[in-house]
C-alpha cells in the first residue's frame, strides 16, 4: 500500500510541478511538459514492478503511436483559445483529437499497425 501511495505522491507532485513552473515561465513550462516525464515513470515503475521487457517495451512502442495524433491540438487551441474561450477550446481541441486519433488508428492499421 505504501508503494502505491508513493507513486500517486510522486507522479501527482510533478503534474503540480510542471504547472507551478508553467505559471512563472510559459517556455520552462512547455519544455518540462513536453518531456516525456511520465511515460519515464510509469515504465519505471512496470520495471520496479516486475513487468516483463515485452510489457515495458509494448508500452513505449503503444505511447509513441498514441501521441501522434494529439499533436495537433498543441496548435489548435492556442488559436481557438483567444476565440471560443477555455471551455469552449479544450472541447473542440479534445473532439478534434477524437477525430483525428480514430483517422489515425485507421490510416495505420494500412501498415499493419493495430493500436486498438
């Protein structure tokens, strides 16, 4: 139990981090978000855990896939920010990336890729 209470202390101080540094400077803040930090920690803790190399390895090889299609909605609600609003962004930028991670998970499948 203890070691469950730790990972949520660890990886919720960073989201924290992450956005007390954002708050202070927009580029420190973007570069450490950006940073694959939690992809490092969670494959940390599969391989602290016991996990096997195959699972470790499926999740890296799985998280690249996944953020391919998010990427564009880094540039979609800035622009619609000044718009629509916060609200109204962060939902059209997350149905955006609906959209485009099922084209994604299509277009992919054409090379023998399945991420679903």
């Amino acid at each position: 139990m203890t070691w469950i209470v730790a990972k949520y202390l660890l990886t919720a101080g960073m989201v924290v981090l992450i956005s007390e540094i954002a708050k202070r400077s927009d580029k420190a803040g973007g570069l450490i978000a950006a940073l694959p930090l939690i992809t490092i920690m969670t494959l940390v803790w599969l391989y602290l855990e016991g996990q096997t190399q195959e699972k470790i390895a499926n999740h890296a090889w799985y998280t690249f896939w996944y953020v391919v299609p998010t990427l564009p909605m880094f540039l979609l609600f800035p622009h619609l920010l000044s718009r629509v609003g916060f609200w109204s962004a962060l939902a059209i930028s997350a149905v955006v990336t609906m959209v485009l991670f099922v084209l994604f998970v299509w277009l992919v499948r054409q090379f023998g890729i399945e991420l679903l």
